[in-house]
C-alpha cells in the first residue's frame, strides 16, 4: 500500500507545478525547449508517471521557480498505474481505452504476424504527442515506439 504522505507529496507536486506552467503561461514544449527534453517525457513526469535524474528535475523546476521539495519529489520512482481502476469518463481519456478495444485484436495480430509471439515493452518504450496540420482539422499524432519482447519458450 502506498503511505498517504507520498500520495500527498506527489499531488502538491503536481499542482505546484502545474500553476506554475500556467503563471508563466508556458506549454510542456516550452519547458522541453528550454531543459532540452522531451515534452510528453515532462509530461509524464508532471503526472507521476516517470521519475527524472537530479539535473534533469533541477533544470525543470528552475525553469518554473520551484523549489527543491519539487526537484527532490520528481526523482522518486512513480507509481504507475495508480489512478482511478475503471473507465474515466472524460471523453478525451475514454478514447484511449476505446481504441485498444476496437483496434487492439488487429494491432496484436499485426504485432504477431511481423514479429513472432510476444509483446511491446512499456518498459524499454516512449511515447509522443504531437499536432498535424490537416485541411478538415488538426490531427492528434500519438506514437507508442515499444521494444519487441518475444516471449520466453522452454
């Protein structure tokens, strides 16, 4: 179980920093412009999904005038898959698990045909965000780049 301290920490964190982006008006790609990362990387971070290395939370944090309780609370491991344990209903999360379950049976058999039986990493992986211009509207360009994981024959 986790102690309610560090859930704590980890929510005044994140508030901490998002009302910082958004004193100084600035975009995850601003910060990543000016720390020389990756936007959904900081992202990631920001919702205690990734942890960072001591200059790397230093250089983020100094970006946004925090204080040393915001580098030292980034550098923890996170914990992952903690959120809410059903559906969200915002509708831009529900497309997220909509997908997978519309697309997911091709994407794995596609996976399988190319690769051999096994699974992407969500280990050794990253992902991006990122806009596209479009003549009938912007497109949302989400890439998941996973390491193929055979798995294991005896």
């Amino acid at each position: 179980m986790i102690p309610r301290n560090e859930i704590n920490d980890k929510s005044e964190t994140r508030s901490k920093i998002l009302a910082a982006k958004e004193e100084k008006g600035m975009t995850f790609s601003d910060i990543a412009d000016q720390v020389g990362g990756d936007k959904t990387f900081l992202a990631s971070a920001t919702y205690d999904a990734a942890s960072m290395t001591k200059d790397d939370a230093m250089a983020f944090a100094e970006v946004l005038d925090l204080g040393s309780d915001v580098v030292e609370e980034l550098q923890k491991p996170p914990m992952k898959g903690q959120g809410e344990p059903t559906i969200p209903s915002d509708p831009c999360l529900y497309r997220f698990y909509e997908v997978p379950q519309v697309y997911g049976p091709a994407m794995k058999a596609l996976i399988h045909e190319e690769f051999g039986d096994g699974i992407m990493s969500a280990i050794d992986f990253e992902v991006s965000v990122d806009k596209e211009p479009h003549p009938e509207g912007d497109h949302v360009v989400i890439t998941y780049d996973g390491k193929f994981l055979p798995y294991k024959r005896w």
